[in-house]
C-alpha cells in the first residue's frame, strides 16, 4: 500500500534574485503507477523517498546560479533556507541542514531558527564561488552519517548549489584628455582608459569603453566645477573621477624663453620698442609685472585682499596685454613680487593684523632696508599671493615668476616670524609646494627669482635651492656682473669681467639642481648701473649663458630701456 504522503523533488531557481524555489510536488497518479511498476523498497530504492511521516517542504532564497556579483550585490546577498511541513501541528526540522562555501561548512555563521536558515557573508573573496546546502543524513552526531554496513562516513546529500563569480574591485579610470588647461571655447574631447566594457557616464552621456577600455566622447563645453566622471563594470562596481580644470582664453607654449623685464609704466609707455624686439626675433617672451616692489597690482585686481588694502592700479586690462602678446605668438612671463609687500604690510599692520607682518625684535614691522616684509608662514598671506598668481593664470598669462620669494636679509636674531614652524627656509619652501599645487591645473610654467648667492648660502636670505627646485619648473638666479663684489667663485673684477663671472655662477647652479625638476633660466643685466661697455657686458652674459648649455635668459633693466644693438635674432 502506497503512503500516504510523498516528499517533493527539489529544482533550482532560474531566477536572478530572490526567487523562492519550491520543491515540485509528483501528481498521485505518477506516483502510484510509478509504485505499481516499481514497487517500495526500504533499502535505498525508490521507497527511500517516501516516509511515513509529515512531508518536509524547502525552499530557496539567493542569487541566479552563474550571477556576477559585484561590491554591492556580495555586501547585500542573503542565503535563505525555509523549511515547512504539511502537518501545522509537527514543525519540519532543519538541523540536518548544513551551508558550504567552496566546500566549506560555514553553517556556524548562519542564523538558525526552528524553521530557517539565514546567512549573510558580508564578504566574499573575488573569484569563483561554489554555495550549497547540504543535508546530513545522520545529523544527531556528526556532521555527516555513517553507513552501519560498511562503516564509511556518507557523503551529504546535495539539496541546492549556487554557483557565482565575484568580483569586487572597482575599475580603475585614467583620464587622458583634457590635460588639465582648456584653452578658449573650443569644444572638450574627454577621453582615457579603463577596463574592457565599463561603461563611463560623463555628464548626461554614457560611452563604452572598447576592448582594449579605450573610451572618448566630445562636450561643447565643462564648466568651472570640472569633470566628474563615473565608471561602471559589468559587475556593478563604481569608480568616481573628479577632475579639476582650468579655463584660459589663450595660451602660447615655448621651449625655450628669452624675455626682457617690463614694469607697469613701461607696458604703457614703452610697449612699442617692446614689440619691436619681438619683430626683429630679438626676443621671443616678455616677461610683464603682476605685483612689484610696492605691492602694487598693474591691473585691476578682483582678488578681495588687494582691493581691501587698495593694491590694485587698473593701469592696464591684463587680458588685454596677454592677447596681445599671444597673437605674436610670444609667452607671458608674469612676476609677482611676494614678500616684499609695503602695500600689505602698511594695511596689515594698522588694521590689527600684525601677525602677518615679520617684525624686529622689539615686536615692531621688520624694514632693515625695506618697507616692510610680509610673513611667508601666515596662512593669509600665502593665500593672497597664491590668489593673485591664479588671477593672473587664469588670464592667460603663461608663466608665473617669483620675486622677493625669501626672507629679508640681515641677522635673524633680529626678526620673527610669528606661527613659523621650523627655519624660514622651509618655510618657504612650502609656500613654493602649496603654490605649484595650487597653479598645477593651468598647465602654466612655474619659477622663481632666486638671489645669485643661495646656491651655496642658503641660510643667508632663506633660499634652499635644491628643495625650492623640487617644486619649481625652473629657477633664475640674479647673477648680474655688477652685483658680485672682486674676487667671488675666483674672478677679481666681476664687472668687467661678464663672461667670466657668468660662467663661474652658472657652473655652480648647475651643480645645485643637477637631479631636481628645475631647469635654470638666469637672469642677466642689460643696466645703466655700473656700465662702462653696456653692449659689450650684454653680449658678453649672453654668450658665457649658451657656452654654458643653456639657450634661456631673462633680461632685466628696471627703466624697460634695452640696449637693441646686443641682442642678435635667433
């Protein structure tokens, strides 16, 4: 006689997530022909399936066998086994029930309940993965039964395996284009490279990255935020790209710069002898004042700081000028004059902000022979003169020099710097560091004005050359003939010796950067100071400045009056 319930069979789900997959039941009528042809058994035959107790029913929560599991899906995945009975009055058991993962039993780590089994890895390693539940047939002792005739373990009883591949990893993003600057109102190419078919979203548009994860796509235009980017692989896993950028109206890139130095007064005045040096292929950059000696800004300056202590001349559009010069096709070196600031000392000093200023000893403004200095090591100043530099970057202008980047001489006993941390050099040093970080997304040159001396005593006006050179696209030691007193690096009469005295100065800076980022670009003298031969002593720096290696100067006479007969065209 058949019994009169029969245990149900037990299919997967196809379904992705979720699903509760039911044992399906056999109709009677198989059941029963299946009976009389076969017949019941209780040794293992078809009679194993039946018992003559109430039939336990399983079902079977978790991913789609074959599913790609990503971060959030393996963070989020619960394994759930729910057993019923068709009696309501005896509960199924389901401590015979075991959880493996890659064949091991994890069962331990699963919530267990009279009728459930629930388990929530968190974590799972990336790779292959093998889920199963498992039954143990003789679960009141081990694990797994025993088999009285042969007195070998049995093997458990497979009821439901997932099989799944897991892959966690964020896909990683390299952005290619735009490099850094966007110059005019051009359309933007945004391109890189990630992984095989991640799918990139840039703004409202998704693009597919190819087979090789090569992906670009062209905006009218990116505004002042920048780019974000997301990417997305296969398995849902999620990298976020911000990408800073810049907006110039024009640029002109040169390898190499040889420029003479004009003031405020001489853009006005002076501009067109100026032009005519660039004409003749005398020249082929100018490098043009932001802020000078008095603190002074020749344009008409949006930064707060220089309008609130009244800094700003508006002599001239700055714009303007960069246009200018960049329709000749010639870079703009623009100098910025930063710690010898009278303008920003004076303000400072007499609105209760006298921490900005470095003083004497006697807690008054440090001068010695300057107007006033301000600190390199308050967080204020460095922040308005790092303002004015991205001013002038996002202008156009293509290069920022520094000036006056160092402490006043004299005896350091006789100055503070309040909030300084360490020795004036490092701290100017940071300023250097936090400067080139800040302007890095112009994509603009970056240098510095050193004093001819710091090469080898750096502790004298707080330039470490080596250390300003990591931080630096290159360095411009004031070596001018007439500045070097008899007998420096060997030579008894600098003045009247130029070649000489350039060449020795160089020999020695080369030295110093041998190994840095820097390259140096030296600033010469074409000066009616001391001038017994100007054309000679122009010539003369210019000549030891290429034997020495170097194709690059910059030209300084601080009335813009330059001496044309010295200065061949190259």
């Amino acid at each position: 006689m058949l019994p009169a319930t029969v245990p149900s069979l037990i299919v997967p789900s196809p379904l992705p997530f979720g699903p509760v997959v039911r044992l399906a039941r056999l109709t009677a009528v198989a059941l029963t022909a299946a009976a009389l042809l076969i017949g019941c058994t209780t040794d293992g035959g078809v009679g194993s399936l039946f018992s003559s107790g109430p039939e336990r029913e399983l079902s079977f929560d978790g991913p789609a066998d074959d599913a790609l599991l990503g971060a959030d899906d393996v963070a989020d995945l619960v394994i759930e086994v729910t057993a019923s009975s068709s009696d309501p009055d005896e509960p199924p058991a389901i401590d015979d029930l075991r959880l493996h993962l890659d064949g091991e039993d994890r069962t331990d780590e699963a919530e267990v309940t009279d009728t459930t089994l629930t388990w929530r890895p968190g974590d799972l390693e990336e790779g292959e993965r093998h889920l199963a539940v498992v039954s143990a047939p003789d679960a009141g002792g081990d694990d797994e039964g025993t088999d009285d005739d042969a007195g070998e373990p049995e093997a458990p009883e497979l009821l439901h395996e997932w099989r799944v591949t897991v892959d966690t990893t964020p896909p990683e993003v390299e952005l290619t284009s735009p490099d850094g600057v966007i110059v005019g109102d051009d359309p933007v190419t945004v391109a890189g490279v990630t992984e095989p078919d991640v799918v990139v979203r840039i703004g409202d548009a998704e693009v597919t990255a190819d087979e090789d994860g090569a992906f670009s796509h062209e905006l009218d235009a990116v505004g002042d935020d920048g780019l974000e980017l997301t990417a997305t692989d296969p398995a849902g896993n999620t990298t976020t790209l911000e990408h800073a950028v810049a907006h110039v109206p024009s640029r002109v890139e040169s390898d190499e710069v040889r420029a003479v130095h004009v003031s405020f007064h001489g853009w006005l005045s002076l501009r067109e002898p100026i032009l005519e040096m660039i004409d003749a292929g005398e020249i082929n950059a100018v490098q043009l004042d932001i802020k000078d000696e008095a603190g002074e800004i020749g344009y008409d300056s949006e930064v707060p700081i220089a309008e609130e202590i009244g800094a700003s001349l508006g002599l001239w559009d700055l714009e303007e000028a960069v246009a200018e010069l960049h329709a000749l096709d010639v870079p703009v070196i623009g100098r910025i004059v930063a710690f010898a600031d009278p303008a920003l000392v004076n303000w400072a000093w007499g609105n209760d902000e006298r921490d900005w200023v470095i003083q004497d000893a006697d807690g008054g403004p440090y001068t010695g022979r300057y107007d006033g200095f301000s600190n390199f090591a308050h967080e204020d100043v460095i922040a308005y003169n790092i303002d004015v530099a991205e001013e002038a970057a996002r202008a156009g202008v293509d290069h920022i020099l520094w000036d006056y980047l160092r402490r006043p001489d004299g005896s350091l006993e006789n100055m503070v710097f309040p909030g300084l941390e360490g020795t004036p050099e490092e701290g100017v040093v940071e300023f250097t560091r936090r400067a080139d970080e800040r302007l890095a997304p112009y994509g603009i040159e970056h240098g510095a004005s050193l004093y001819g001396i710091a090469a080898d005593r750096p502790t004298q006006i707080g330039q470490d050359v080596p250390a300003l050179a990591e931080h630096l696209d290159y360095v411009a030691p004031m070596i001018y003939p007439s500045h070097w007193g008899p007998g420096e690096y060997g030579v008894e009469d600098p003045n009247r010796q130029p070649y000489d005295i350039i060449s020795a100065t160089l020999e020695v800076w080369q030295e110093t950067v041998e190994g840095t980022r820097a390259r140096i670009v030296p600033w010469l003298e074409d000066t009616r100071f001391r001038a017994w031969d100007r054309e000679h002593q122009i010539r003369e720096q210019i000549r030891a400045t290429y034997d020495a290696g170097i194709d690059e100067w910059l030209m300084w006479d601080p009335h813009v009056d330059y001496t044309r007969s010295a200065y061949d065209p190259r």
